[in-house]
C-alpha cells in the first residue's frame, strides 16, 4: 500500500497550485482508503470536475471522482467503500462519486450505467442502510451525466491511482457529451435562487462547448463569455465569477435576478433550446 501512496502523492502535485492543501491531503487519504477497501478488484482511482481543472473553491466546491473497478463490489467491499466515504467526505470537502465496472463503460452507452453513486445528498440514506446487517450492494442505474464526467476526465482529468486514463480507452461520443450538458442546462433552471452562481457560468461553459466545441471548467466559461456574449451581460458573469472564486460562500442576493434570467434566455435562444 506504500506504493498507492506515493503514487497518489506524485498525482496531487501535478495539481499544482490549484489544489488547496486540504483537498490533497483528503484525497490521499479516501483515495488510499479506497484501495484498501476494493483491493484487487480496483482498476483506478480518477480526479474529474473544479479540483482537476484548476477551480477549486475550497468553500463551495466538491471533489468529484470516478472509481474503475474490474467486477461489481460485493456486499462486503460495498460496505467498506460506504463507510469510508461517510467518514472522509466532508472532512473538509463534500465528495461526488461514481463507481462503475469497466464492463459498464466498454463499449460505451448513453446514459451510462454505474453501481454505485455518492454524494452528501445521499449521506443519511447510506448511514441508514449500513446499520442493516442484510445490506445488499445499491442496485446502481444510469446517469445521464456522467456521459460529461467522462469528457472531462479524457480531457482534463487526473488519474491518482491504477490504470492511465488514456488506458480505459472510453470513447465518448460528442453528441453525447452535449446531450448531457442539455440535461444539465434544464436541470439548472429549477435550482434555488441561491445557485443563481451555477446557473450563470453553467450556461457560458455549456455555450462553449456546443459553440467552440471546447470543455471548459465554469471559471473558464465565465472567462469565454466576456469575449463572446454580447456587453449587456458582461457584469452578471463578472459578478458570478467574483462570487464564485470568493474566499467566503457568496449567495444570489449579489446577482440580479433579471439579468440571469436574461442571460439564460439568451444563452438558450443561441443553443436553440
């Protein structure tokens, strides 16, 4: 298991500056945990989202991972795997992650299937479950996002343990990246006001992509946006980006309400949408 480590730690560092002390010293932690917990059947260990892409907000971010495995979890590794993620997300960070045997994802479909997802949204049913002697393994399901997980790992992800990214050859079509970018455009829409944040910077990086065919983190597509939306928009994407990189958690009350709405109905009369 020394050997995971170092190969974690030599990860983390190609994080650079981006990555807070406190994420590199959670994910080696939960990342080293989760090898112990899958053992052979471990294929890889994968970093995906802000941390990869260099927009870390150690406030309000999440790290998001993908886990490769060669067969589905059994009961007993299953277990394991929850109960190191009840312990290790959120201390500091909330972690996001998905967990999928490779079988799964080659050849590649859309929505992709997974066997198990986590997130702080689910902490209270999986403490639950866990206290039951009788637990089966989650019966997993597909997720239309992670058709954009996956684009982002290809491109912008970094592997902290197992197999080269490049070595999972998952070939994701690009229509389906946008398909799924679509579901989470509409999905955005029906957020709180409170994530107006998200909702801003969501569109420009969506709008990138089908426009410029590029992926770009959401401090990225705010950057795109001032090049390209036209000016009457520009100081609602400065201010989401100003909340958004902001040492402390900022709230919607900083963007004006009707500016979002127009932007977003801009944004999507350009994606015809």
């Amino acid at each position: 298991m020394r050997k995971h480590l170092t190969e974690i730690r030599l990860a983390v560092r190609l994080l650079g500056a981006a990555a807070p002390i406190s994420a590199c010293t959670q994910l080696d932690r939960i990342t080293h945990k989760l090898c112990e917990d899958i053992g052979d059947n471990m294929v890889g260990v994968y970093l995906h989202g802000s941390l990869a892409m260099g927009c870390f907000n150690p406030t309000s971010s999440d790290i998001d991972l993908l886990v490769a495995t060669s067969t589905p979890l059994t009961n007993e590794a299953c277990r394991k795997v929850l109960t190191t993620l009840l312990e290790h997300s959120a201390a500091p960070h909330p972690v996001e992650i998905s967990i999928f045997h490779y079988a799964q994802i080659t050849p590649w479909r859309h929505p992709a299937p997974y066997d198990l997802h986590f997130s702080e949204m689910h902490r209270n049913h999986y403490t639950q479950l866990l206290l039951r002697t009788d637990m089966l393994p989650p019966a997993g399901g597909v997720d239309i996002d992670l058709a954009a997980h996956f684009t982002v790992l290809a491109t912008r992800g970094v592997c902290l343990h197992g197999a080269p990214i490049d070595a999972l050859r998952i070939a994701v079509p690009w229509a389906d990246y946008v398909d799924s970018l679509k579901s989470d455009f509409e999905w955005s829409q029906h957020l709180e006001t409170a994530n107006a944040v998200y909702v801003v910077l969501n569109a420009c990086r969506i709008l990138a992509a089908v426009v410029d065919q590029r992926v770009l983190s959401k401090a990225e597509g705010g950057r795109w946006a001032l090049t390209r939306f036209p000016p009457q928009f520009h100081l609602v994407v400065e201010q989401a980006m100003v909340v958004y990189g902001a040492a402390t958690a900022g709230t919607a009350s900083e963007l004006p309400e009707d500016a979002v709405h127009d932007l977003v109905a801009w944004v999507r009369r350009q994606l015809g949408w």
